[in-house]
C-alpha cells in the first residue's frame, strides 16, 4: 500500500462528511467505526515501519530515518508541496492520536445535543492533528494545525460551560498568534534557501549558514521566533495563561483531546523544526529553554496545589508534566531527549484519564469542589480501583509509564555533566548550574506525589457524604475508557523498550547527530575551567 498516510488522512476526513447525512440513531457507532478504521490503519503504519533503518541520503531530516514519504506539487511557485511522512518523532504521537480519539468517541456516548454537528467536527479534527504530526512540508505542518482551531473552537464553544464562549476565542487567538510566528519564521527561511522541505532544510541551512554572515545573524531570531511558537502552543510557562480556562469550559472528551495530543504539537515541532533548523542557536540557548521547562514544572505544581476545582487541578498538572518535556529537550543527551519523547505519549495517557476521572466526578455531583468532596470510595468501589491507577500514574510511580520517562530525564540530565556531552564539551554550561536545574525538577516530582496523594484523600477518603450516597457506580462504557487507558500506562511502564524505544532510538541518534555535526572542535576536550564551578 504505497499512499498508507493519505488513506489514514481521508478515512476520518470522509467519514465527517458521512456522519452528516446518517439518521441520529446510527452517528455514534458510525463515528466509532470510524475512529476505529483510522487506528487500524495506524497500527498499519507500525508494521511498515522499519525501526532500525538508518538516516538516509533521501530520507535524512535529522530526526532519523524518515519512512512511508509521499510527495506532490501543491503550490510549485512558492516552494510548497504535499510532503508527508513518518519516524520515530511523528509515528508515536500518530498512535496516540489514533487511540485517543477512539477513547474520546466512546467518552462522547452521553453527549446529546446537536450531535450531527458534534461528531462531524471530532472526525475532522482528527484528520488535521494526524496531518500536523505527518507533514514535513513547513506550510503544510502549518495548514494542518490552522484547520484543527476551528473544530476546537466550536467544540468548547457549542458543548463547553459557561464560559466558553470566551475561553474558545482565548484559545483561538493565543494559537493564531503562535501560528503566524511560527509562520513568519519559515518564509524568512525559504526567501533565503527557496524551500520549506523539513527533510532538506537542514543541509539547506547549514550550507547557507556557512555561507552567509547576515543569515548567521539572523538565525537565533529565527530559532526564538519557532520556539516562542513552540511553548505557546505547549501552554510552557509563562506562554501558558490560555490553558486552564479552555480546560474548565470544555467538554471532558475534548479535554482529554486537548490535553492528550493538541498539547504535544508544541513540543514535536521543536524537535521537528526548530532544533534540527538550528542546532547551534539551541546549543547556545539551552539555558533559557531549560528555565522555561523547570519554571513550568514547579509554576504547575504549585498551582496545581492552590486549587479546589478538579479540573482545574488536572489542568495546572498538565502544564508541570510538558515541562518536563521541554527540559529533557534542553539538556540535549540522548536519555534525556529518549525521556522527553516517551514522556509526551506517557502525559498523552496519564492526563486523559485524569480528566475522565474528573468528568465522570462532574458527571454525578454536578459539581468539581474538591471540598465538597469525600467518601466515593465506597460509594463506587470500581470508579475508586480505577481511580487509584489513574492517580498513581499521574504521579509517577513505579511501573507506570510517567515514572519511565521522568527518570530517563533526570538521568539525561545529570549525563549532561559528562565532560563530553554535548552542554559540558562544547563549554555552553557550568556543572553547577546543572545541578541545580536537576534538583529543583526532582522537587517538582516531590510535590507532585503530595497534592495527588492529598486530592485523591479528599475526593475518596473521609465520611461519605449524605449527598453522594445514591451515586451510581461507573458502567460498562466508562469502564471501557478506564481500563484501556489504565493498560496502555501500565504496558508503557513495564514494556517501553518493546514498545516506544524500538521506535525511537534512531530518531534520537539523528537529532543528536545535527547537534554533535554542528559542535565546536573542542566539543570532545576535557572539561576546562570555563564548563565547572
């Protein structure tokens, strides 16, 4: 099957169409259908995807072996095509997208006004975020995620709380803002190397790098301009003000969406585009990225800690755990980057069934105050089981896919202080500086553990509630959404060698690749006095 991507592409997008014109009785078990069909055809794309090739001539975009490319003209005057394709950066997040929306359908069965419109836009949704993680095309990565704001916007505008009308133009804006950055920086690109191929922009830029002092300038301006995109997009601190709101009002399902996979774009396009565009200006800047990642995992935490609101909290959680995304990105080893990436598929799980948890609360209190709370423990045993995997995951413990990929970090990190890494060899950081970066994020897996531990006493634990004794336990659909999100924390915490990092490790070989071509000479010396306190 040589066109796998763009089948993946048109199944959901066609399937909106369907969904439009089928009799009410007959749009949720088509629009599952549906979802299902897509995720089969990912599960496709594993198949066909050789883990262990190497970056090729053709195929080499600094990421690793990239596979399955498909290429066309679209707009030939400007430099534009129809450039899609997968490795080991895209093809996890693909998976993730494809199995959350299955989890986000079933989540959607108790949505029941308009759900002609409702299940239409969820499909085509899912055709503009699988096209955003395929496209190694700039425009084309940028078009796709243009055509994700509307669905969005009318899916927390049309089912959300009552504030949604305002927290949907929030997220609006702050996106557009973030697009149109990221945007302008890649046509300041291509009027200088006449191409938006992520494929071949970086030998495009390095040689003109080489040539050109002016472009040499200019090019930390451009890496900033698509990495300031990049924490908007992530909702990194202090980028991060639109998040909570949009969390509150939306629906759960679309915040399991948003938070899951919408979240992650961000962070993909900074190891997509902006790291191997500029490994030198990341090089330099590592500092910078590394404080925005610590300062979102503590800011997040102690938010997180402040809050009553369930959802709130999950929301303010969100933002510390892509934090520690954004900081194994920074430190730039191959444990550290191995960690960041596992870490976006492990808070894609995590935090889905933390808001499923907190829907399903709002669902039989009508309410998400924590301090109203207490006692479901034995008011709903099964939501209670569940309830605790879902925590524990949240905060990382063992045997759960977080506790994986917060390790790995912490390990990259103090690699980091290797005299031959990449930070330390090349006399970019101080070991102390280090240091602390890694002592203040391992607070924030500290204080993590205390306000979970403390939110699930006060929502399960204590004197059960007169109001709260007639609750129904969770039935089969919502134990469905449970279990499935449970087993695949549980399968990553046990099995990620088998099942995420012989995706990856040629991935991150690559990108790491662009940073030691790119390194000074001295970059294998002994640490000099310059690179220790």
């Amino acid at each position: 099957m040589n066109h796998l991507l763009s089948i993946l592409l048109l199944i959901p997008a066609i399937g909106s169409i369907v969904v439009l014109f089928l009799p009410r009785r007959a749009i949720r078990w088509t629009a599952l259908g549906i979802t299902l069909l897509t995720f089969f055809f990912s599960l496709m794309l594993l198949l066909r995807f050789d883990a262990h090739s190497p970056p090729g001539i053709d195929h080499a975009s600094g990421n690793g072996a990239v596979q399955l490319v498909e290429r066309a003209p679209w707009i030939a005057g400007f430099h534009i095509e129809y450039l899609v394709g997968v490795d080991g950066l895209s093809l996890p997040l693909v998976l993730l997208a494809t199995f959350m929306w299955v989890i986000a359908c079933v989540a959607s069965w108790n949505i029941g006004t308009a759900i002609r419109v409702y299940f239409p836009l969820l499909l085509f949704l899912e055709t503009a975020i699988i096209g955003t993680f395929v496209s190694l095309d700039g425009v084309l990565f940028c078009a796709f995620f243009e055509l994700s704001l509307m669905p969005v916007c009318l899916l927390i505008g049309l089912w959300g709380g009552p504030r949604r009308g305002p927290a949907a133009l929030k997220f609006l804006v702050c996106m557009l803002f973030a697009s149109t950055g990221m945007l302008a920086a890649l046509i300041l690109i291509d009027l200088n190397v006449h191409s938006f191929d992520l494929i071949e922009l970086p030998k495009l830029i390095g040689a003109k790098l080489a040539a050109s002092s002016s472009f040499h300038r200019l090019s930390p301006v451009l890496f900033v301009l698509i990495v300031l995109a990049c924490f908007i997009k992530s909702a990194a601190v202090p980028l991060h003000a639109w998040l909570a709101d949009v969390h509150v009002e939306a629906p759960t399902p679309i915040s399991m969406i948003l938070a899951a996979v919408l979240l992650k774009i961000g962070v993909y396009a900074m190891f997509r585009i902006a790291y191997p565009l500029f490994p030198e200006a990341a090089r330099h800047l590592w500092l910078p990225i590394a404080l925005v990642g610590v300062g979102s995992i503590l800011y997040g935490v102690l938010c997180a800690m402040a809050q009553t609101d369930f959802k709130r909290l999950v929301a303010f959680s969100s933002i510390s755990q892509m934090g520690f995304v954004i900081f194994g990105a920074a430190m730039m080893t191959a444990a550290s980057v191995s960690g960041a990436l596992l870490m976006m598929v492990a808070h894609g799980i995590t935090v889905a069934m933390m808001f499923f948890i907190a829907g399903v609360v709002s669902d039989r209190a009508s309410h998400r105050d924590l301090d109203r709370l207490g006692g479901l423990a034995s008011t709903m045993p099964r939501f209670w089981g569940f309830s605790v995997i879902g925590f524990f995951a949240s905060l990382g413990l063992p045997g759960f896919c977080l506790f994986v990929a917060e390790i790995l970090i912490l390990l990259g990190t103090f690699g980091a202080l290797r005299s031959d890494s990449i930070l330390l060899g090349g006399h970019f950081a101080r070991r102390g500086t280090i240091y602390t970066l890694a002592i203040f994020a391992s607070l924030g897996i500290i204080l993590t553990a205390g306000y979970t531990l403390w939110a699930l006493q006060r929502i399960f634990f204590g004197p059960e509630r007169a109001e709260q004794k007639n609750f129904a336990d969770i039935d089969e659909r919502e134990t469905t959404v449970l279990a499935a999100l449970a087993g695949m924390a549980i399968l990553l915490g046990v099995f990620p060698g088998v099942f995420f990092f012989s995706m990856t490790g040629k991935t991150v070989d690559g990108l790491l690749g662009w940073f030691e071509r790119t390194a000074p000479t001295n970059h294998n010396s002994p640490v000099g006095p310059t690179s220790a306190n």
